[in-house]
C-alpha cells in the first residue's frame, strides 16, 4: 500500500500587507525628493530669467564695457585656480590623516584625533578669513619674495611677489584647510569599509601594513577618495567670506599666485558688488551667479557618479 502525496498548494500571490507608518513614511520621502527638485529647477528658472538681460545688453553696458564673456571669464579662472590649489594642497593631507587614524593610530587618540578634524568643518567661513588674513599672509612673505626671486620662470610665480600675503596661494592655503575635513571624512569611511578578506590575506601573504593599504585598502577606496575630494571642490568653489577677506582681487585673468593682481572669484565678486549694484549690473552678477551654478552642480553630479559606481560593491566580489 503506497502512501499517497497531498496535493501541494499554490504559492500565495498575495501582496504584503504596508502598514499605515510605512506608507506615511514612503509618502513624506518621496515628498522631500520632488521638493527637492523643484527647489532646484525654481533656482536655476530664477537665475536664468534674471541673466537674460545681461545675455542682450550691449557690451558697453557690461561693467568695464567689454562685454559679459570678457567680464565673467576672469572670475572663472580666480574661481577655479583657487578651488585647484585647495584641492592640491587638503587632498593628501586628508588621505594621510584618514589612513593614520584608521589604520595607525591607538583606538582613543584615533577617536579624538577624528573629532578634532571634523570640527573643522564647524568653523565659520569668516574666521578662515581672518585667520588668513592676520596670522597666514603675513607668515607666507617671505615665500613669496623666494618663489620670486627663484621661480619666476614660472607663470605661477611670475612676481612681483605681494608685501601684504593677501594672494591668491593664501587663499587656495585657507580653503584647502577649510575643505580638509570633507575630505578627510569621506575617506576615513571608505578606509575602514576596506573588505576584512582582502587585508587579512594581504598580511598573511607576508605583507608589512603599508604594503597591505596600498593593495587592498587603497585600490577599494580610491573611487570614495576621488568622491570626496569633488565634494571638496565643490565647497571651494563656492566659498565667499574667506575669500572676499583675504584676496585684494580685481585683475585680470592671471595664473600668478604670488602677487598683489588677482583674479576674484565669482562669489566673492558677488558679495561685494551686489549691495551697491543697480540695473544691467544685477544682472550681470547674476549671470556670473548662474556660471558658478552650472560648475557646481556638474562637479556635484561628477561626484554622485563617481560614488554610485562603487554602489554595488561587496567583499566577496
């Protein structure tokens, strides 16, 4: 006598049940991101609705009369040179800082060391700036007088060297440490999310600790290095007070970093111009606003990207 099988039941297709939080909660989430958007695009409509009279003035309109291209071309630059020499000068530091209390560093002076970098971040900008001002640029003259009297053959230290320090390498020196901890806490994550296989085999192959972070911990988090430091520039680039304390800006385009002319920055520029602006020349602001716009939301979408390639990574893979 054979036992015969029950019949199976078909699996159920029933969908879960969403509780009424779960709902409230995927709503109020998917609120905030719509919000977000349209915040973004009010932003940019605003911006270019206000630019377009700038975009049709005449070029004698334009302050210094030589018309829009000429007139932003050199704001760009200052912006860029300074956020570049930031960039130079708080990203191996921010690498070196993250690898030591991450892989160095005693548990408590790691914990402590950690906290007093992200209270960098908590400083405000117009502290930098007059911390620069009073205690940086006159300390960096000497520098300058060298770097004219030895490496003037370079553009960057063309000269005349500054006798006040208020140039532009004390301001890309202010915002490399202004940026520092951006960085710095970004890469501090993506080290220690470093896959415990990969470290454990590497010095069980007989590698020494440096020789372990450059294989397995470098190359895991190189992308989140990249990730942060875009963060970073795009802090830099849109960086005001600082900026507008130190820099006796007002030159035209220049790369040299060690005299008293200047290029300004697009949002330094901004700050001091627009109270006493009327008529084309709010306009024109505004445009050079809607500039900085565009080169700060395409370094924060390059960041994004560069994050979102890493989304899918796991240590088994």
């Amino acid at each position: 006598m054979t036992a015969t099988k029950a019949p199976t039941e078909p699996p159920s297709t029933q969908r879960p049940v969403r509780r009424p939080g779960d709902r409230i909660f995927a709503g109020s989430a998917k609120g905030s991101g719509i919000f977000i958007l349209v915040v973004l695009a009010g932003v940019a409509a605003f911006l270019i609705s206000e630019a377009i009279p700038a975009l049709t003035a005449p070029s004698e309109d334009i302050p210094g009369g030589e018309g829009l291209a000429d007139y932003i071309g050199p704001l760009i630059l200052g912006t860029l040179l300074g956020a570049a020499l930031a960039l130079l000068v708080a990203t191996p530091l921010a690498v070196g800082i993250a690898l030591y209390v991450t892989y160095y560093a005693p548990r408590r002076i790691a914990s402590a060391l950690g906290y007093v970098i992200d209270l960098l971040a908590a400083i405000p900008s117009v502290v930098y700036g007059f911390w620069g001002l009073a205690v940086l640029a006159p300390q960096l003259v000497p520098f300058h007088v060298w770097a004219a009297d030895h490496l003037s053959w370079l553009p960057f230290f063309a000269g005349p060297a500054s006798t006040s320090g208020r140039t532009m390498l004390t301001v890309g020196l202010v915002l490399g440490v202004m940026i520092l901890p951006i960085i710095s806490a970004i890469a501090r994550e993506v080290f220690g999310q470093a896959p415990a296989l990969h470290r454990e085999a590497a010095l069980a192959l007989g590698a020494t600790r440096w020789e372990m972070i450059r294989m397995a911990v470098l190359p895991y988090g190189k992308s989140g290095v990249i990730a942060g430091a875009m963060l970073g520039l795009g802090r830099a680039l849109g960086e005001t007070m600082a900026v507008a304390i130190i820099l006796s800006g007002g030159a035209g385009a220049t790369v040299n970093l060690i005299s008293n002319s200047n290029p300004s920055t697009i949002a330094s520029n901004i700050a001091l111009r627009f109270p006493e602006a009327t008529g084309v020349d709010v306009n024109t602001l505004i445009a050079s606003g809607l500039v900085l716009f565009v080169i700060t939301l395409g370094v924060n979408m390059i960041a994004r990207w560069i994050v979102n390639r890493r989304a899918d990574f796991s240590g088994a893979n």
